[in-house]
C-alpha cells in the first residue's frame, strides 16, 4: 500500500512537470567593440538580485553567445525558455524590478540594437526555423 501511494504521488508530480507549457525565445543584439570586456566581466558575475528576478518571471535555461560577424562587429544571441502564462505580464514585472533596472544600466550602453529589430524591442526577436528534444 505503501508502495503504491508513493508511485501515485510520483506519478502526479511527474504528470504535472509533463504538462509544463515551455515556449523557446531567440534574440539577437549588436555588441560595441570597446564594450566587449566590460560585458563580459558583467556577465561572469551576473548580481543575484538579476539571477532571482529572471527566475521568478518564469525564465529557464537563459544563455546568452557571443559571435563576430566581420572583424570587430560583435553580436549577442540570448536564448530562453518560457514557463509562465502571461509573457507581457512577466516581462513588465521584470522592467519594474529596481535591481534589474539598475542591472541594465550597466548592459545597455555595451548593446548596438541591430536596425531591422521591430518597434519596441531592444533585443531583436528570431523565429524559430527548427527545434528537437
């Protein structure tokens, strides 16, 4: 009996970690060139306060690359996953939270928002092409 309630109690938390509606972002940035040491040692030490607010707005797996499109142009593509339910919600949360905004301060004069991004963004979001688990 024992037994079976502990595999029943297993079984729900497995079923509803199953369940968990996950929605992948991809975005892309420019990188100033005599800012790529300063974002780097920023991001080798991310404050805590950031960290905690990434994962209380439903953020998982967050990594950002750097890459060099032609000598000195630098750029960043920052990938996460998404568990909530209400992006806009989520994401509003975070740009009020006063540690983040502090955070950004120090981020966004590192950042060279590429041209084409659409009205809004800072980041440049990606459409997903292809995806396996």
């Amino acid at each position: 009996m024992i037994v079976t309630t502990a595999l029943l109690a297993l079984s729900s938390i497995f079923a509803g970690c199953a369940q968990q509606k996950v929605t992948r972002y991809g975005s892309v940035i420019g990188l100033r060139a005599e800012k790529l040491e300063e974002y780097k040692e920023l991001h080798a030490a991310v404050w805590p306060g950031v960290l905690k607010k990434i994962k209380e707005c439903n953020i998982r797996n967050y990594s950002i690359y750097l890459g060099e499109l032609e000598k000195g142009q630098y750029y960043l593509f920052g990938y996460f996953e998404y568990t909530g339910d209400d992006f806009k919600a989520d994401m509003d949360k975070m740009a009020a939270d006063p540690t983040t905004q502090k955070w950004w301060t120090f981020c966004e004069p590192c950042q060279a928002p590429i041209p084409i991004r659409k009205e809004g963004e800072w980041w440049a979001n990606m459409e997903e092409v292809f995806h396996q688990d």
